[in-house]
C-alpha cells in the first residue's frame, strides 16, 4: 500500500487590524511558485526528518537532476516523492 501524507490547510492571505472602531483588511501580494517550492521544500524537510529520526520511515533517494525547479515541484507532486 502507497500512502501519501499530506496536509490541507487554510491561511490568510494578509492582516486584520483596527483603524478606530473598525476592522480593516491588508491583503498580502501573491507568492511565486519559487516561493511556494521553497516553502515546500522547508516543511517536507522537517516532516522527513522527524519521522527518520522516530524510525518511521526510510526512504531511497534516485532523484534525477533537473534544471527547472518548478518542473521538479510539479513532478514531485504527481509522483508523491520529496522534491530536492
């Protein structure tokens, strides 16, 4: 059997804050996919190594070399595997 842990998740996009009695909104600009790769990248990361490190998972690394981090991003998604 496959698994595949993943996470759904909901986060705002910018702030609240009160100019006087009100509340008012600040929205956040847009991510880059680059960014969303590093984020990615930094939680699948810390996941990895606090599940090795409990002896719950071993993983074999036979990541091929890619110019293209998005690419990369995108692969790893459809394959399940960590990105590099």
């Amino acid at each position: 059997m496959r698994l595949n842990p993943h996470l759904h998740v909901v986060f705002l996009d910018g702030a609240y804050h009160e100019d006087g009695t009100e509340l008012v909104w600040n929205e956040l600009g847009h991510l880059r996919t680059g960014e969303v790769g590093q984020v990615l990248e930094h939680a699948v990361g810390r996941m990895l190594r606090y599940l090795r490190r409990h002896g719950h998972l071993e993983i074999e690394h036979d990541v091929e070399e890619d110019d293209e981090p998005e690419a990369a991003l995108c692969a790893s998604a459809v394959s399940g595997r960590e990105p590099r």
